[in-house]
C-alpha cells in the first residue's frame, strides 16, 4: 500500500482492514439482493429513484476524493504557508519526506486553540498537511515530527482513497433513506395509480437502507481506528522515536479534556482527519468507543510499547 515511499506496512493491520473492506462488499452485495428482491413491486420511477441515489452518492465521493484537500483547509480555516513563514515546520517536513522518499506536501497552519494535525488527498503529490498553532506552542520538535509522521503515513498509505471507497456504500444508502422517507412524507407512495404497493416497497426500501448504513457505519469506524493504529506505528518506526509519539499523544489527549464541549462539538466534522479526535475519548471497551473514529489512548500507547519493543530488539 504503501510502495512508493519507506514507511514500514503493518501486515496485521493490512489484513484486518482488508477484512473490514470485505466484509463492506457482502454488506454492499446483500443490498443490492435486498433491491432486487423487492424490485417485483417496483415501478420506473422507484428504479429511477435508487438509480439517482446511486449516481449522486458517486459524485459525492468522487467530489470529496478529487476535493478533500481543499475542503479540509476551509473548514479548519487553515492558510498554507511558506519555508519563510515557518522554517522550523518546513524543516521537519522535509527530513521525514526525505526520510520516507516520498514528495512534499503543502504545508499549512491553522489557527486554533485546540492541538492538533491533518493530512488529506487523493495521493502523495496533492497533498496537504495542517498542523495548528496550538499544537506547535505545545509540543517539542521530536514530539512534533512523530504527529507529522503519523500524518505523511495516512498520505503514503492511501488512506484518504481508502475510507472514500468504504464510504460509498454508507453515502448511498443515508441518501435512499432521505429519499424513501420524503417521498412517503409527501404523498410520493399515493400517487402512482393502480400500483397499491409502492408505499410498502419504499417504505421496505427504507428499512434496508437504515440496517445498511448502520452496519456500513460500525465497519467505517473500525477501519478508521485500524489506519490509525497503522498511521501510529509507520509514523513511528520511520523516526525511531516512539517515545516521543506517545508523549504528544499524552500531551494532546489531556489538552483536549479540558477544552469546552461546545469547542470540540463544532470541530466534530474534522474528527476522520485529526491526529486526534476532537471530543473527550470514551473509556475502553464503552458503547461510545465502538463508534469512535481513533482506538482509545490506552490501546495506542500501549501498540506504541510495542514499536518500542521491536525497535529494542533490531538493535540488541
């Protein structure tokens, strides 16, 4: 997944998340059977209506792919900056660009009183990285060049293509839920002549889009965990300094406890790109964390031992 750069791959990881991504396409081929399985008691216009959702939920991802860098950015309100303006982020970008052989990405800066980093784009050479103002005040070089590492590792291993393919199914099906629903709300299952069934087809329809998305969306956030676990361990073995992610980590973590709820709601929707999440981390093995976007700090410091231990190993 990772070919063109240096960044270690997980195989544990690589066929845990492969695992989830098939388990996404029997998710996706039991829908389409479901589809076809009513498809009797359809009419053209119900066909027209999951043909539609289908071809908009594909612009969508298709749009969030090609424009994910640039929506990022407006929506941290982050402004790319020059090697002049911050030679000391630049500087450290270059190195793990030159240590990972992998193209530079642009560099930006948000400011912010929340610590913390992104990276996003469709591949290596559009790609940007963000960092925030507060996480720079906050952290030591080595702190902050294990968060940079971490996110060059989501860009090195395709991460951003990777979570819009397994979103697709999850877009489709909340958009065939919208639609079933207005269309049943509005009288759409009442005017359609000698067709008695159309209400009970959309409103089937709309069943099997809820139990869809809802299983679509527990796989996604699994994944994302996986490539955060990932993300956290190519990050660190590329610096050799696992220390030093576990400590920014620390750092981050409690800052974000003592940061207002109505703060951390409002930077939610960043939450799939950010090193980390931007809400206070459920315990370990919660309701909550089952729908978390990253695993809890305890798991990524103690995958970060780990790292430690290998790298122990290499050089006794």
């Amino acid at each position: 997944m990772a070919a063109r750069t240096r960044y270690a791959p997980d195989r544990g990881l690589t066929v845990r998340m492969t695992a989830t991504m098939f388990l996404l396409g029997l998710v996706f081929v039991a829908f389409i059977a479901a589809i076809i399985g009513i498809g009797t008691a359809y009419n053209a216009s119900d066909a027209a209506i999951v043909l539609f959702a289908v071809v908009l939920g594909g612009g969508f991802a298709i749009g969030s792919l090609f424009y994910s860098d640039k929506i990022a950015l407006r929506t941290a309100g982050a402004r790319e900056v020059t090697p002049q303006e911050a030679p000391e982020l630049h500087g450290i970008v270059d190195r793990l660009c030159a240590l990972a052989d992998m193209p530079k990405p642009r560099v930006a800066i948000a400011h912010s009183n929340m610590p913390n980093a992104f990276a996003t784009g469709r591949s290596a050479d559009h790609a940007v990285l963000c960092v925030t103002d507060d996480l720079m005040r906050r952290l030591t070089p080595e702190e902050l060049e294990g968060v940079i590492a971490h996110e060059m590792s989501h860009v090195a291993h395709k991460d951003v293509q990777v979570m819009t393919a397994a979103s697709f199914l999850a877009i489709i099906a909340a958009l065939l839920i919208r639609f079933a629903f207005y269309g049943e709300l509005f009288g759409g299952g009442r005017g359609r002549g000698n067709n008695q069934n159309a209400a009970l087809v959309m409103i089937a329809l709309m069943a099997v889009s809820i139990v869809v998305y809802a299983v679509s969306f527990v796989l996604i956030r699994l994944l994302s965990r996986y490539r955060e676990l990932s993300a956290d361990r190519s990050g660190a073995l590329l610096t050799g300094q696992p220390s030093a992610l576990k400590s920014a980590l620390v750092k981050v973590s409690g800052q974000m406890s003592r940061i207002p709820t109505n703060d951390l709601r409002t930077a939610q929707p960043m939450n799939a790109f950010f090193f980390a999440p931007a809400m206070h981390l459920a315990p370990k093995g919660s309701l909550a964390a089952i729908f978390s976007t990253h695993p809890s700090l305890e798991r990524r410091l103690a995958e970060l031992d780990k790292v430690q231990q290998q790298l122990n190993s290499r050089a006794g």
